[in-house]
C-alpha cells in the first residue's frame, strides 16, 4: 500500500468562560493511492474503460473525542 497516514493530538477547552477541563482529541488523517492503475503520474493519464482515474488519492479522516467518565471493566 502506497499512502500518508499522521495523528495529531492536542487538547480544547469544555468551557471558554469558565475556565473548565481541557478534553483530549485525536485527529487522524489516512490517504491511500489507488491499486487500479498505479505508475508515475507522467506515465498514466486519464481514465480507462472500467472508469478507474490515474493517481486517485483516497482521504479518509478520524477524529477521537474523549467525552465523559472513562468505562471500567471488571
């Protein structure tokens, strides 16, 4: 698999006005090439008979809220 992935981690604020509790988030962010017509970008152009583009890029993004009393398994 040919793509990026990052996470970034950082923190906002529950209540601006009254100084209340930081809640953590995570942001992910994952992009992926295409399997159908690889190559470099100057060799493949257009588009084929099964519809498949040249160099499609597949974004995806995931974002984790920490929300609430964390759950606890006994």
């Amino acid at each position: 698999m040919q793509g990026f992935c990052q996470i970034a981690k950082f923190t906002v604020s529950e209540n601006a006005e009254a100084n209340g509790e930081d809640i953590p988030v995570d942001y992910i962010l994952i992009s992926r090439r295409s399997k159908h017509r690889p190559g470099l970008r100057y060799q493949r152009r257009g588009i084929d008979e099964a519809a498949h583009v040249a160099n499609f890029v597949e974004t995806e993004t995931i974002m984790r809220i920490e929300v609430g009393v964390p759950l606890l398994l006994i």
